[in-house]
C-alpha cells in the first residue's frame, strides 16, 4: 500500500509545485501593484480584497485538480486493469488514492494559506474569521470530494473536474434557494439550517458513493456505475442531512434554563402575557435594528420567542428565530413574526446593521391554544417584506397592524453601493413604509402606505381608539394626517400638510409621533419639519392636539407650538404618551446639538376640553444629561436598555427609572429617590400588572422577570 | 542439428524436432557421445513448449537415440549410429512417397518419374552445379 | 494449493453487459504446469475472460476457481500469486523502469529483482530509463517482466504478442518458455496470432463469441482434426460424414475438414477410382474451419 501511496504522490507532484509557485506569485504580485500602480487602485482595501480572493479560488483550483485525476487518470491511460490487478483490494486502493489525494491537497492549501498568512494577512483577513475557519474549509472539502467522486464515475479528468464545478455550484446555489423559499414555510419552529451543515452533510454521501462507484462499478461499464453512484449519492445525502437537521434541531431546543437574556417585545396591560425575545449575548430591543457586530454574528438558532403569561410564568408559545411579538390587550390573541437576516446590502444611514425580512406570521389564540392563521399573503410579499416592525393588534383584536419598508421604494432608493439619498423629491426624510393590516384569520390583506420615520422615533401610526371602530391613523405620503377606515375601505384627511417656510425648497417630516387618548376622542400628533436639503436655520415643530367628534370630523381643537427650548433642542426623537384618565399628556424628548449638551426633558400637560380647548403646560419634570431617551408612555412600550430614561405614566405618578437611580415623583412634588429595595433593581420596565405590581426585567449574568411591589419592595421572580 | 521449426508446416512440432535431430545423426552431423541443449535451452532457442522438447527426448531416449546421464545432460547414445542407419532408410521413404503421389496425380509415368530421380541425383555429385 | 490439478478451473462461467453476453457459459480447464492458449477472434470474449478470473469484473453466472481459490471469495489472495499483463500493455508512461518495478514489488509479498533486471536487459533495456521513451515491443518486455518478477505461479497474458514487431514477439515467447523452468509454473495465453501461439502451447482453447467451442491438448487436436481429400470422377458424389467442415467440392475432387479423424474413415473413403488423403491442418487451418462453421450456424 504505501509503495502505491508514494506512486500517487509522484504522479501527482506537479499539483504541489503549482502551489508553491502561486504561493510565491501572489506576494510579489500584490508587493508589485502595491509600489507601482497604487494610484490606478482605488484603494488598499480593494486590492486587498480583490488578493483575498485570489487566495480563495487558489485554494479551489488546488481542491479541485488534486481530487480530479485520482481515478480518472487511471482510466484514461488505460492503467485501471494493471492497477486492479494488484493484490489489494478494491476497497484498499480507494483508500490509498483518496489519501494520497487528500493530503496533497492538504499540503498544497498549506504551503498557499501559510505563506500568505504570514506574508499577506491583511489579505487574507479581509475575508473574515468565521468564513476562513469554518465556511471555507467546508467548501473547499466539498468541492475536493466532489471533484474524487466525479472521478470515479468519469473516464476523463477533463469531465471530472468541469462536473464537480457545475454540481458544487448547484449545490451551493440549490441549498441558498431551498432556504429561502421554505424558509416561510420552515416557520413554526422548525430549524434553519445554516448553508455550511448542508454542504457538510454532502460530503459523507459524496466519499461513500465515490467508493461504491469504484468498489462495485469500475470496470462493470458505464451504466452500472452510474446508477449505484448516483443512488448511493441521494441515499447519502438525505440520510446526512436528516441527522444534520435533527442533531440541530436537538442542540437547539428551547431549554427555560438556558435562557441568559430576556428582551421584551410586547405586553398586555394588566400583565396576561409578554413577548419575549431570549437570547444568549445579545442586550437590547430586538426591534430596533442595532449596529454593531454581535447583532450581525449572533447565532439565530439560539434566539427564541415565547409567549408567557405574567401571573405564572407559563409559556404559552416558543418560537425559534428573532422577530416580533404583538399581544392583545386582553391577552387573548397573539401574532409572532420571525425575521431572517437577508442578503442585501446596508442601509443608507449611519447605524448600519443588516435588513430583515418577514418570513411569515403565526396568529395563536392563546386561551384556546389554537393556532388561527400561519403564513404571509402573496399581497404583502410583493408590496413589502424588509424590516418588518411595530406589530400591533386593533383594541377589539379584530385586527392586526405591521410596520414594514415599503420594499420597492427602499430597492429603489438604494440601487447603488453608496447611496448619496434618495434620488426623488419626497416629503419624508428616510425610506418609505408601509402598514400591512390583517384580520385574525389572515384574510383581507391590505397594504396602507404611509410614513414612519427611523426606528428611534415614536410610532407614526395609531390605531383609532374609540370602540367599535377600525380605523389606522397614519402620515400619508405627502404629509398629511390620514384615517383609514378599515371597515369602509375610505381614507379621511384629518390635517393638511405642513407648509414649507420660505425659502425652502421641500419639507421633510421629522419627530412625527401619534398618540390616541385611551378612550379614542383625542388624538396628539407632534409634527416637525425640516428643509431638505438642510439649512442653517431651524425647522418647525407643532404639537397638535385633535378633538374627534362622535360623527368622524376632525375639528382642530388646540395647536400649540411649544416652548422656545423645543425649537431650539429638539432634533432628536419624540414620544408622547396619555394618562389613563385622558386628562393629561407627556411628552418626551432630547434636545441639544448633537454631541454637545445633550438633554432629556419630560413635560407634562394638561389637556382641557371644552370650548376653551387648550394645552397647558404643567411641568417640565426632568432634565438631565444621558444618552437617548425612550418614553414608552401609557402602559406598553418596554424598554430593555439599562441606562436609558424611562418615565412611566401611572394615575399622574411617574416611575421614571435613569441609570440605576431611579425616582418615583409625583408630579406636583419634587423628585425623590425610590425605596431602598428598589434601588437594586436597574432592570428595564415593562408594564403594570392587574395587581399593581411592576414587571421588570432584571439583569445581571442573566435576565429574569419579576414582580416588584413598589410600596414595599418586594420582588417575585416570574421566568424563567 | 535442428535450429528453427516452421510453425506454418503441417507437421506438428513434435515431428519436425525429432526428424531435426534423426537427419543431424543421419547425416553425421550430431555425433554418438555429442551433448544436446538441455530441454529448456533447446525450447527457448527453438521458440517451442518445454513440454514438446521434453516429450521428444524421452521417446528418443525409449528409441534408444539418446540417452540421459543424471546431472550431466542429454547426449546422442553410442548405439545412434545403428538407428541412423534406419532412420535415413525411413526419411527418405517418407520423402519418396510424397513426391510418388505427386507423380501419380500429375500422371507421370513410373519412367519418367525413375529418370528424375537419376538425375536428381546425378546433380547431386560433388563438382555439379545444383 | 490444488485439488484437482487444475491452475484455473471454470464452470458455465457467464457474463453479461447488458444485453450482450460476453461470457456464455464457459467451462474451461487449465491444468497446472501447462501453457493454455485462449485462441479467438476480436470481441470473443478472451480478456473479459482474463478479468473475471481477477476479480476486475464480477460474473454474472458460474463459477471459477483459480490455483484454488474462489474468485469471488478471495480474488486478492488470487492476485498475489499471478502475474498479469493487459492487453495492450498499459503502463503509467512517467515511470522510469526501475519506478514501475519498485512499484509492483512493493505490493507483492516476492520479488526477484534480478530476474527482471535479466529480462529487461536482454533487449537493451536499462532501470532507468523511462517507459515513455521505449518502443511497443519494449514495452511489453517491460510488462512481462515485471509480471515474472514476483515469482507468480500463474501467468496470464492478454494478447501477448498482440501488435508486436517480430523480434519483441520472439523475445516475449523465449522469456515465457524461460519462464516455464519453475515447476509447476502454469501460463495462460489469449491472442490471435495463432502460428507463433501453436509452438508453445500445449493445451488449447477456441472462444467464439463468448463459446468455448474446442478445449483440448493440441497434440490431440492435431490428431483428430484433418483435412481430408478426395480424388473422384466427375460426377461423383462423395459421401461427407455430417459433422464435416469447410466442405469444397470440384468436378474432380471433394475435400472436408473431418473432427474425428481416424484411419477407419479414411479406409472407408477409398474405393475404385477413389484415392483418398489425409492432410495435417495448422493450428490457423483449424481454427478457421471451426470459426467459420460457428458463425454460419449462428446466421452471421
């Protein structure tokens, strides 16, 4: 055996000389681009990514070659009989070729990645670390067993090594498009199998039918070899793959104890059930598309939703994957919505971070434990599928609201590699939204257009309040203040646009924000406004106030334009928020140049209705330096940062909750700092429950929920 | 002494070698106490199965042609020369009946044929061209 | 190893591809100790023959046996001791002589250097040189000697002399017959080239599409098969025993290919006017006559 090792080797050393030629090549290519025409490349990235590149099909084309020959050569020189002739095995003679083969190939990678490694590692880096260590390898040892197997069914080296290109290919191109059209269908906790477990998966089913074709069929004639090599191949590959599936499935089950961070989507007042988003390193509201790394990196088959109810901590649904939860207000209905991470390009403003597209929608009723409707209509799939958020039930749970990128608008806008902005005239200063709204059943699909600015802003859509209607207040394309009547299929103006100063050539939206009071007859809208392009001189900002007649008119009852310091500080996201009472309102905001003085302010006010309708200031309740505020307001926004501004509106009391201090204030006192216990807590607050308790997150090594009584203190422990 | 067997001959193998070896002592060429090739050398020089070369020896050596001393080779026997005598006898018939077949179906009469034969033969001395 | 004398015995040996049987029940004998000659034309079935007693191919039917062995059950223990050359000789044309030999001696458990070395350098050959740079004739020298370097019991040679110059066809048969001096030694030949195949074998095998039509010691062979002919008056009709072949008949004479020749038959032709021959056939002669009634009787 080994003398017919060394044979292969000598037969095949030509391979290896290639490789320590390229080896020495592409250094001294780069050196000499580097030092002579630097200035014809763009820059040192490029070339340094372009050299990259060049490392990895070297790598392939080693792969390739050395798996290519191995058999075929044999049987196109016509030595196949003098070499089965030999008093070893069939099984033997595979092995040795296979493993002369192999670590030629293996040397060859060696001498190229080594050399580059140590010469060229900005090069080679660029590629990235997961890719160079994992994804790589997998596929170039696809493509090496590939390449054997092709040679032991074909009679030419030639064919063998075109085949294993074409079928690599398909492969490669089958798996991403397999996954991305089943994904939807995947939905409901099946697994998703990253693209490298597939290819994996092939290659025992690859080398055993290589081995059945040369074992059984080398010399039998073409027919027979063919079919057991092409069986074997397809038994191989299912069997692979459905342990590969299953062992993932397995590893990734959701275990209660293993959750280490609890993010919260959703959560009915009166704390029935919460959304969850659990997930092993990740901090931070999972709806709001994050910058950075982890966001981009994290293992999504580690992240979970669950649907739990606060009173016993039971779940009530789990879900892999990240995505959105929307609950019911009496916690009767749920709708999930998994996310997966696409494949396009960055978004043009500065935060970065990956788009997500909406892969589907569960709606469960969660008291019957029934699920009512699974999939995403055809009509949403076309209009808008990028960047699904902000998913929110009608207050009866007749319908159900989402937020998502108005998908041809956004392909539109961001046609190129750098985006300069977008390239039409529009009134709204980010991409293009929509609402998709439908019924609990999944029927009546309908697509609203209408805008909603960046992630940090309050929501720009509102769902009309008063009972027994269904109605969607959204900004509408041109600015105005639309309610579409769901019922009638009408779009009502409510309030014109806002018109340009002087001087400007075109008003964008800025800060827009709409708040229903809890019992739907008024309606706070803030509007600003800033010229596009952007001038020295400052915006608009209005904070209106709209008193809705039982007979569906909108009668401007109060305009107000704030406080001088609105104008001059806010440039930054607003919130607004009612009490229950529907007396008074609160609004919040940061204000200050960017990266200077930079302030958070909470003002209160008092709505008065009556002929004499008006909007007075009570009280600018705090002002303090810190990074971004977030002002859920009335009961159900949830913020899971621990350093931001949370003011919670509670009967005219605020827990406002900053940084570890916290204060719970009463609006006409003076601040005061909390009871003892609750000091400790720093969590992030998510609601009040129908006991008077607040529910927070708590975080420390890892998140849990609890019950914290505020008068006493004292904290239950809910999930896990 | 035989040195190449025509394998186009009717005449199998066997009998070419054997009539080779009795025309050697016929005509004095291999003579009583002369050592043969071995088999095997005899077989790779003439291009034939061992088997046949040593098929020969032992029936030669039955005739009494040739005898075997152990760990020395094959040699002509002493008493080769008496075989010889027969053996040139029995070539010649076996030449003669041929060549009487042909005459027969050529028709040719018995004179004719005998008056061939002597010049054949006339033509056979030393100092005539042939 | 033997039980029965015999190097490679086979029983209704068949094998098919797809619909063609290249095999078709063979039963052949190969005693040890012989030099068996598989004589047949192109496509009969001679190397697929060779190869099913390797273990290359797999039988469809039958059984074979080869120096004891079963060559569906041990074929490698089979390999180990029996020397092979393909057909056409095919080698690994970057090798060096000496490469090729070390190769092979690396895999089996005997080895005579020498003795290749001896073969190779009678015609010319040196360890070094490489195999791409030798003529055909060499080449098969080359084949053959490493094939006779691991001291094999059984030889067998696919179309040995098959393309061969005279003198590389010489030298393949002197170093076969140089071969044979090791007892028991048994050496089993295919090819076509019949009038160089008939001086050194001395058992014989006629394939004719997948038949193994004629098996038999050639001294038998050439014993009962003859040619003979009849001279008659015109208008005479010869009776022809019916398994006669190749029958050519003239106004004067008859002449048959009879396959049971004996003086009795030959006795029993002569009558008034009627002179009656035997004539010896050559190996080719036969083979012809035989092939030829073969086709004609499966309508080709």
């Amino acid at each position: 055996m080994r003398a017919l090792f060394l044979k292969e080797w000598r037969q095949n050393y030509l391979l290896f000389l290639f490789a320590l030629i390229v080896a020495g090549f592409l250094p001294g290519m780069y050196a000499l681009i580097n030092q002579t025409w630097v200035r014809n490349w763009p820059d040192q990235w490029s070339l340094n990514q372009s050299v990259g590149v060049a490392y990895v099909v070297v790598q392939f084309i080693i792969a390739l070659l050395a798996g290519a020959g191995v058999i075929a050569s044999e049987t196109e020189r016509g030595t196949l009989p003098v070499l089965l002739g030999l008093p070893l095995s069939r099984g033997r003679i595979w092995l040795t070729k296979l493993a002369a083969a192999l670590t030629l190939a293996l040397s060859g990678f060696a001498v190229v990645m080594g050399t580059g490694l140590m010469v060229l590692p900005q090069t080679i880096s660029q590629l990235g670390w997961p890719t160079i260590w994992r994804d790589l390898p997998v596929c170039l040892a696809l493509a090496f067993f590939l390449a054997f197997f092709w040679s032991a069914v074909l009679n030419r080296t030639i064919s063998a090594l075109l085949a294993a290109i074409v079928f690599g290919l398909a492969i490669f191109v089958g798996a991403a498009m397999f996954m991305l059209m089943f994904g939807a269908v995947l939905l409901g906790g099946d697994p998703l199998v990253d693209l490298y477990l597939w290819m994996l998966s092939a290659i025992p089913a690859v080398l055993l039918a290589s081995y059945v074709a040369f074992a059984r069929g080398a010399m039998a004639g073409g027919r027979r070899k063919w079919w057991l090599a092409l069986v074997t191949l397809l038994a191989g590959v299912f069997v692979t793959g459905s342990l590969i599936v299953e062992v993932t499935r397995w590893q990734t089950r959701y275990q209660r104890s293993r959750v280490e961070q609890i993010a919260v989507e959703a959560a009915t007042p009166g704390g029935a059930a919460i959304g969850l988003f659990t997930e092993g390193d990740l901090a931070g509201p999972p709806s709001h598309v994050e910058a950075g790394e982890e966001m981009r990196n994290t293992d999504y088959r580690r992240q979970h939703i669950a649907v739990v109810n606060l009173q016993d901590g039971r779940e009530l649904l789990v879900r892999r994957g990240r995505g959105l939860v929307a609950v019911s207000k009496d916690g009767k209905l749920a709708a999930l919505s998994t996310g997966w991470p696409t494949l396009t390009w960055r978004t043009s403003d500065m935060q970065g971070g990956d788009v997500r597209e909406v892969r589907g929608v569960e709606i469960w009723d969660l008291e019957r434990h029934q699920r009512l409707y699974r999939g995403f209509p055809s009509r949403f799939w076309d209009k808008a599928r990028l960047d699904p958020r902000l998913m929110e039930w009608s207050p009866d749970g007749e319908w159900l609201l989402m937020v998502a990128r108005n998908a041809e608008a956004y392909y539109a806008l961001h046609s190129d590699w750098y985006p300069n902005g977008p390239s039409e005239v529009s009134p709204f200063r980010d991409d293009e939204y929509v609402l998709l709204l439908m019924r609990q059943d999944g029927s009546d699909p309908t697509v609203l257009e209408c805008h909603e600015g960046p992630q940090d802003e309050g929501p720009a859509y509102a769902w009309d309040l008063r009972p027994g209607r269904h109605g969607v207040y959204a900004f509408a394309r041109d600015g105005s203040l639309v309610r579409h009547d769901l019922d009638t299929g009408k779009a009502e103006k409510m309030w014109a646009r806002l018109p340009a100063p002087a001087g400007a050539a075109v008003y964008r939206l800025s800060r827009v924000c709409i708040a229903p009071s809890p019992d739907g007859t008024t309606v706070a809208v803030a509007v600003g406004a800033y010229p596009y392009p952007p001038r020295p001189q400052r915006k608009g900002m209005d904070l209106l106030v709209l008193a809705l007649p039982a007979d569906g008119t909108a009668l401007l009852k109060a305009a107000t334009t704030p406080v001088a310091r609105w104008t001059a500080y806010i440039n930054h996201p607003l919130w607004l928020a009612w009490s229950e009472d529907g007396r008074s309102l609160c609004a919040a905001a940061a204000g200050g140049r960017r990266f200077e003085d930079r302030r958070q302010m909470l003002w209160t006010m008092r709505w008065h209705q009556g002929s004499a309708a008006a909007l007075t200031t009570v009280r600018e309740v705090y002002e303090g330096q810190g990074p971004f505020p977030r002002f859920p307001g009335g009961h159900v926004r949830v913020d899971a940062r621990v350093d931001g501004l949370t003011a919670i509106l509670h009967r005219h009391r605020f827990l406002l909750w900053y940084g570890g201090e916290t204060w719970f204030v009463d609006e006409s006192a003076e601040l005061q700092p909390l009871p003892s216990p609750l000091l400790a807590l720093g969590g992030g607050f998510v609601a009040f429950d129908n006991q008077g308790r607040a529910i927070v997150v708590l975080r420390g090594e890892k998140s849990k929920l609890a019950a914290v009584d505020i008068t006493t203190g004292k904290v239950t422990d809910i999930y896990p | 002494m035989i040195d190449r067997i025509d394998p186009k001959s009717p005449l199998p193998i066997y009998r070419q070698i054997i009539d080779g070896i009795c025309r050697g002592v016929a005509a004095g060429t291999l003579a009583p106490g002369e050592q043969l090739p071995s088999v095997r050398e005899l077989a790779a020089q003439l291009l034939v199965n061992p088997n046949t070369v040593a098929r020969v020896y032992r029936d030669l050596e039955r005739d009494g042609l040739l005898e075997t001393r152990r760990g020395t080779g094959t040699f002509i026997s002493a008493g080769a020369e008496k075989l010889a005598e027969a053996e040139r006898k029995r070539l010649i018939a076996q030449k003669l009946r041929e060549v009487a077949r042909d005459v027969h179906a050529f028709g040719l009469s018995t004179e004719s044929a005998l008056q061939l034969l002597r010049e054949a033969l006339a033509d056979q001395k030393p100092g005539r061209k042939q | 190893m033997s039980e029965n004398g015999y190097a490679i015995s086979t029983e209704h040996l068949t094998m098919r591809f797809g619909r063609k049987y290249a095999l078709d029940g063979v039963s052949a004998r190969i005693p040890k100790g012989s030099i068996y000659g598989l004589l047949g034309p192109n496509g009969a079935g001679k190397t697929t023959f060779v190869r099913v007693l390797l273990n290359l191919i797999t039988p469809t039917r039958g059984t074979a046996i080869v120096l004891g062995y079963d060559v569906r059950k041990d074929p490698v223990a089979i390999r180990r001791r029996v020397g092979h050359v393909a057909a056409l000789q095919p080698l690994w044309e970057w090798m060096t002589v000496r490469e090729f030999a070390g190769l092979m001696a690396g895999c089996y458990p005997r080895w005579d250097d020498e003795a290749v070395k001896k073969i190779v350098s009678g015609v010319g050959i040196e360890m070094k040189d490489k195999l791409q740079h030798l003529s055909r004739g060499q080449r098969a020298l080359v084949a053959l000697a490493v094939a006779i370097g691991h001291q094999p019991d059984l030889l067998l040679l696919d179309e040995a002399l098959t393309g061969l110059d005279p003198i590389a066809r010489r030298e393949v048969l002197r170093n076969i017959i140089d071969a044979m001096h090791e007892e028991g030694r048994t050496v089993f030949i295919t090819g076509q080239d019949i009038p160089d195949m008939e001086r050194i074998i001395d058992y014989v095998g006629f394939l004719v599409g997948g038949h193994l039509m004629v098996e038999s010691p050639l001294d038998d062979l050439k014993a009962r098969v003859k040619r003979i002919r009849v001279e008659h008056p015109a208008e005479t009709q010869v009776p022809v025993p019916s398994n006669a072949l190749n029958v050519v008949r003239h106004p004067r004479e008859t002449a048959f290919t009879v396959q049971d020749f004996s003086q009795a038959l030959l006795d029993s032709l002569a009558g008034p006017n009627l002179r009656a021959e035997a004539v010896d056939l050559s190996l080719e002669d036969m083979f012809i006559d035989l092939a030829q009634s073969k086709l004609r009787v499966e309508g080709k």
